[in-house]
C-alpha cells in the first residue's frame, strides 16, 4: 500500500434550483468514504485542523458564489494503517453557496475532511449540506474511517 493513501472521489455536485429551504440528509463519515472510494476523482482523507484568513468566508446569507481560499492543513493524513502519517500541506478551501446557504468552515477546528487530489493541488470542496466535511468527529468515527481504509467493515452505523 502506498504511503499515501489515495481512494477515488467524484465530485458532489449539488442543484440548487427555486426553493424555499435548503434540504440536506445526513451524511456519515463511512457514507462519504464509500462514496469517494466508487468515484473516478481521486482523494486523500484528513484529520486535523484548517488556518486560513476567516475574513474571506462569505457572509451565511450570500447569493449564489463559490469562494477558494488559501489554507494550511496540519494534522494527519489517512494510511491503510490508520491516520498516522502527520502532514502539514497546503489546501485550497473552496466554499459553496447555494441560495442563501453558504458552507461555513471555521479556522482551527477539528475536521475529518475528504479533500480532493488533483495533479498539481488539494482542494477541499465544502457544500452548504457539508457532504465530506465532519468538524469535531467523535472517535468513532475517526476509528470506523481507520478500518475502512484497513480493508475492514465500513457500514455506517
């Protein structure tokens, strides 16, 4: 297994056509995980913490918009053996706004993040339904992503 952890993602894309309310079911971390793992995008899964300059996250009631940020990422980085290899790498944060519902990510928190793995950079895409973005996961989840990635049983339950 290489050292990088890599599992294939598709892009979530999300249509926001009229409506009065924003309707998002639930995602679970190993939901997320088998998704990206059947996708054709590849993804590398991360567990710790975003510093980026919080002045340019849109406003929650903005129009329509897509923001790309500049961050750092440091924490840890998925293996086949767990989240054991610590990485400090830059990301771009790449927020969605659909409607009046933006997706907020918050500098210094806690985040299990499916972030995208393109040829020349990372992207962590965060939808207003926040599909592959969990801040504070319990370890739980954390433990059920691990064994996931170790081949093992990834039910969400």
């Amino acid at each position: 297994m290489s050292k990088y952890f890599t599992i294939a993602a598709t892009a979530f894309a999300l249509a926001a056509g009229p409506a009065s309310a924003l309707s998002c079911l639930p995602t679970h971390p190993t939901a997320a995980f088998n998704a990206v793992a059947e996708a054709e995008e590849s993804f590398i899964v991360l567990h710790g913490e975003f510093e980026f300059d919080v002045k340019k996250v849109p406003d929650v009631n903005a129009p329509p918009v897509a923001v790309k940020i500049p961050t750092i990422f440091k924490g840890k980085l998925l293996t086949g053996g767990g989240f054991t290899d610590e990485i400090e790498v830059p990301v771009t944060l790449a927020l969605n706004c659909a409607g009046p519902w933006c997706a907020r990510v918050s500098p210094k928190t806690d985040y299990l993040a499916y972030v995208l793995q393109t040829e020349d950079k990372l992207i962590f895409n965060v939808d207003p339904c926040y599909a592959f973005a969990f801040s504070n996961p319990e370890d739980k989840y954390i433990e059920a992503i691990e064994q996931c990635a170790s081949g093992g049983d990834c039910t969400p339950k």
